[in-house]
C-alpha cells in the first residue's frame, strides 16, 4: 500500500463509563495501482461502480506504544460475477475491521496464550477477539483443504457445557491435526463429515478409530467400507480407570492411608510416581490386596497397548483370563465388555495406530472445554480448536 498522510488524532471512548481521550496515529492509506479497483471476492479487475461509504478505517498494530488506525476511501465496484461489492483492499480481509497483521497477531495470541491477556495487550472486547478469530479460520479453511489426504482417522465425542452437549470430532492419525468438528452426536453428525468429505475421498480411508459407539461404527460400515474400524486404546485404559476407581470407592472403608493417596498411587504411570505414592501402593499392596490386584490389573492392560502385535493379542488374550477370574466384579465386568470388542482391538493392536497425537489433541480440547470464557455457542468452541489444532494458526506477522 501506499501512505499517503500520517495525522494524530485524539480518540475518546468509554472506559468503565467514563470518557477517556487518547492520542491515535492515522495512516491515510490506498491500494498500489495493481492492487486498486478488483472485486474483493475474486480480485478480479472490475470497472468502478460508486463511492460506497465512504472513508473507511481499520485498526491495525500500535506504532509503540500508540493505537493506529489506516484510513482509506471503500469505493465499490461491479464485479461480472459477484456482483456489486466493495473493492478489494490489500491490507485487510473483506469486511474486516482490522487490518491483516492485526488479525493475525491477535489469532496467534488467542492461539498461544489466555485470552483475557490477548484482550489487555490489544485493547479489544473478548467479543472482537472470537470475531476476529472467526474470520482467520474461516479464511484459512478456505485455502487450506484440511479433509484432503485422510486415510487414518480417529472419531471421537467431547462433552461440553459440564457434559450436556457434545461434539463429534475428527482427528487425522497421521498429522495429529483436527480436521472437523460440529455439534451433536449421532448418525446425522457423523454423515454431514462424510458429505463433505465425499465418496471418493471416503474411498482413501484405511483406518478408523473410535471409542466404541455403535453409531459410529454403522455411519462408518456404510459410507467407507474398506476402512478397518478400530478402538482407541485410550479409551480403553480409561474404562479399566474408572473400574479401578471403583474398586477403590468400594474397598478404602479401612482407615489407612488417605483416600486421595490411594487414588494418585494407583491411577498414575508407575514410573510418573513420587516418593509418597510409592509407598502408598506399597502400603496398598499389604492391606488391600484387592486394589492393588486391580491395580495390576490396570496396568497390564496398558501393556498390552504398549507392546501392540502378535506378542499385544498374547498378553491380551492372558489378560481377559486373569480378569475375568479376579472375583473383582467391576475387572469382570470390564473384561466381559473387552471381549466384546476383542475384533476392534486386535485391529488397533495389528496396525499400529499411533494414539500419541490424537489423545493429545483429544486432551487439549477437553482442556479447552473448561475455560469458561467466549465459548457460548459451540462454533465458538470449534472455531478455537480448529486454530489451535486444527492448523490453521497464522505466523505472527513478519517471521517465517
Ligand atoms: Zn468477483
């Protein structure tokens, strides 16, 4: 762009309900001649149709420690295709009240750190912020084909808003990207996906992965037959969590070490353990010989997603026996629900799929979930995580 005028002005606007002036820079700008006169939609060349508004501004980034605006006419223009429209600037996106680098700073920062930080250090709503992130997702969805080259997925529901709505969301194994998301879980949810993914790009699925769900499994049969379906181990070691914390609700009656110990000592890796909690499954060990069976139980299973193959169905297939005669009643029940599933897992166990990414995707949306600001609509949410995991996080402006 060119700058054709720098004035400092002063701005007054409402801080708690009083009026405050500040000093602002004014960048009277406009668009190199190449730039000048395209349609903002398609930049083509397009003859001039009016005036439109009139002068327009956009913030852009400080110049120090000053707010700065840029300032230009927003002529329209008649574009064969689009229409009436107003003219493409290079300095911001269609309908954007801030400029490019201003938007993108700012997705970057809600990327990165709290959004009530990036509110302080922009002086903006958190309302601006969400629109703004809006808009760069949006416009990176539509140059970035975020369903192009799946073969590998995992398709998983989140709970949110304390678990009264849910996502279905779509994760790539082989990136570790999210790639869609939307509101709901259930056949329809999933089949909107599988529309935009469309048949011939379903076609390329080799692996599916899920918790288990009937629902996904009968979209899945349906729209990509050839896909392998497999059960997320994760998912897996978290139902063999809950029996076990089951186990240790039922059986910590005794006094003895505290029941918060118990818990820490047996959910956690055994290498993850402090010094404490050591001692406390060992404590756990001689006096409940029932939570710390179920404990080994535990963790064998997590063994058997560690060693994967043959040598994974083996010890598996060891595991359902030891399980199912413990007299636990909740590793019973747990085995019993194992076996169900036994085909889908020793699809996991065989292929490989690497769980590593997609949990940690899986646990970063969860986290994202629990924060409690501007995410009132689930597209706000969405929208978040796609910039966040989705790819589509803009470089601060400047760098590479
Ligand atoms: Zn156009």
């Amino acid at each position: 762009m060119v700058v054709e005028d720098v004035d400092i002005e002063v701005e007054t606007r409402q801080r708690r309900k009083q009026p405050m002036t500040e000093e602002v820079l004014v960048f009277t700008v406009r668009p190199k001649a190449a730039a000048a006169g395209r349609c903002s939609r398609c930049r083509a060349r397009c003859p001039g149709y009016d005036a439109g508004d009139g002068t327009r501004r956009w913030r852009t980034l400080d110049v120090g420690s000053t707010k700065a605006y840029l300032q230009a006419p927003a002529p329209r223009v008649f574009c064969g295709e689009h229409g009436v429209v107003v003219a493409h600037v290079p300095w911001a996106r269609p309908g954007a009240k801030c400029s490019h680098v201003f938007e993108d700073t700012c997705a970057w920062l809600a990327a990165h750190t709290a959004l009530s930080v990036v509110t302080v250090f922009l002086r903006l709503a958190w309302r601006t912020v969400a629109a703004v992130v809006a808009r760069v997702v949006a416009d990176g969805r539509e140059t970035n084909d975020l369903l192009a080259g799946l073969a590998r997925i995992g398709i998983d529901e989140i709970a949110y808003r304390k678990g009264h709505r849910y996502l279905t969301v779509i994760v790539d194994h082989t990136s570790g990207r999210l790639v869609w998301a939307r509101e709901g879980r259930n056949k329809d949810t999933l089949a909107a996906f599988f529309d935009e993914l469309g048949a011939q790009r379903a076609a390329m699925l080799t692996h599916v992965s899920a918790d288990g769900a009937e629902w996904i499994h009968a979209v899945v049969t349906e729209r990509a037959p050839q896909a392998l379906i497999c059960l997320d181990a994760f998912h897996v070691v978290v139902w063999a969590m809950k029996a076990l914390d089951k186990v240790r609700v039922r059986t910590m009656t005794r006094a003895g070490i505290s029941d918060r110990h118990a818990m820490w000592a047996t959910r956690k890796n055994p290498p993850d353990l402090t010094g404490e909690q050591r001692t406390s499954l060992a404590e756990i060990a001689d006096t409940n010989r029932t939570l710390y069976r179920a404990y080994l139980l535990k963790e064998q299973l997590r063994e058997v997603f560690r060693v994967k193959g043959t040598h994974g169905r083996q010890l598996l297939a060891g595991w359902l026996s030891w399980a199912s005669h413990s007299r636990i009643p909740e590793f019973v029940a747990l085995a019993r629900s194992i076996r169900r599933y036994r085909d889908l897992i020793w699809n996991t166990l065989d292929h490989g799929l690497s769980n590593a990414r997609s949990e940690a995707t899986n646990t970063h949306l969860r986290a994202l979930t629990k924060r409690a600001y501007g995410f009132h609509s689930p597209d706000a949410l969405i929208t978040m995580a796609l910039l966040t995991r989705g790819g589509l996080c803009p470089a601060l402006p400047g760098r590479k």
